[in-house]
C-alpha cells in the first residue's frame, strides 16, 4: 500500500487508503486547521521527535461506549473514598506536559514533541481541546486531555503520579460525556489498560460512520463538541 506525503494544502486521502497498520500519509503540518480536519476524517498523527509527521487511521480501531465502561470494585472503592478530586480544564498544559514527560522516561520515547504539544495546546484555547485533572493533596496526581467535535471524544493520552489518579479521572470523564449524550469515546489503539475499562475494537468503516452519526463532517473548520 502507498503512503501518501501532504501538501500545503489542507487535504488528506481517505482513511481507507491506509496501509495495514494504519499509516496513511507523511508530512505536512500542525497547524488547527490540519489536526482538525484530520480528527473529523477519523485520522491523527503520531510520530516520533525528530521523524517527520505521520498520520494513521487504524483499522481496527479502539472505542469506548460510555454505557459499557466497566470500573472495578478497587477503582469504585476509590471514587467512594473521594480520593482523588476530579476537575476539567483547570491545568491543560500542565497535564499533556506531564504525559510526555511520563513518555520520556519510558524506553519508547514520547511521541509527544514539543511542537505537538504547543499544537494541542493552541486547540485549547480555541475551545476543542480538553484535560481532566485528579488532584491529591493540592497536588496533580494524573489525568488525561482529548479532542472533542460533535458528540465525540478522541483521547490522546493519560498519566499518573499516584495510583487509580488516571483511572479516577478517566471515569469521571466518561460519566460526564454520557450525561451530555456522548455516545463513542475514540481510544484509538487497543491495550489491556483500555480493555479493563470496557473498551473494544470496531472496523475503521463501522468507526467512520459512527462519526458521523456523531454528527462529525469532514472539515478544517469544524464546531467544537459537547463538553460542559
């Protein structure tokens, strides 16, 4: 299968031009018109610092259906106890900051460049990014950030000082995306961390047509989702 290298232009093949293991195209930018467009395809990047960027829709592909999340009986044990104290947007950059140093200091790297990071964060600002935060003892214990367009979430990555502090912030997230009608949570690789949770694997076609049933057109101009 070829992959496709962008141009200037804000334009992506089909996500189903992707090869087998999901890479679709090379090159290209970071700017909020091009990671927003590639979101509402059903695309995002991931690429190693120093490599250029690469785009990927996998096939399949992970999601989460808030009403089949699945907590433990240690993690309900937890949220009980009101260990953790749970906000959004409170710390953005603190928390994708923390994910990729978190990355760092694993023996895979962190896909989470600088460039990248400073990307989200401009999403942001502009309404479409977000970060849960769990916080003990006045101090950021875990959390997570995504993308939201339509009633969509597409995570991108969590952390965690403390233990049950993601997980913690990852079902209350969920909890609040159903209550606004949020339907599919996209998760986007599988692990057995997303499996414990309730998540599972749907084909890239069942994927895009969900989108759009999430009310998601392709476009780089696109409204922010529901969140609050």
């Amino acid at each position: 299968m070829p992959v496709y290298r962008l141009i200037k232009n804000l334009v992506f093949p089909p996500p189903e031009f992707a090869g087998p293991e999901g890479l679709l195209a090379v090159g290209g930018d970071l700017s909020p018109e091009r990671l927003l467009l590639a979101y509402s395809m059903g695309i995002f990047p991931w690429f190693n610092d120093g490599d250029p960027v690469l785009w990927w829709s996998p096939d399949p592909r992970c999601i989460l259906e808030p009403r089949k999340l699945k907590v433990s009986r240690s993690l309900s044990k937890t949220l009980r106890k009101g260990k953790f104290s749970i906000t959004f947007d409170r710390a953005f950059r603190d928390v994708i900051t923390s994910c990729a140093d978190v990355c760092l200091r694993s023996e895979e790297g962190t896909w989470i460049t600088r460039e990248l990071l400073d990307a989200y964060c401009v999403l942001h600002e502009r309404g479409f990014a977000h970060s849960v935060e769990a916080w003990q003892d006045g101090e950021l214990a875990g959390g997570l950030y995504g993308i939201t367009l339509g009633r969509c979430f597409f995570g991108e990555s969590m952390f965690h000082r403390r233990t049950d502090a993601s997980k913690a912030a990852f079902v209350t997230l969920v909890r609040h995306l159903q209550s606004l009608g949020v339907e599919l949570i996209d998760c986007q690789l599988p692990s057995h961390h997303l499996a414990s949770l309730g998540a599972g694997l749907i084909s890239r076609e069942e994927f895009l047509a969900r989108l759009r049933e999430s009310g998601i057109l392709p476009s780089p101009y696109p409204e922010p989702g529901v969140f609050r």
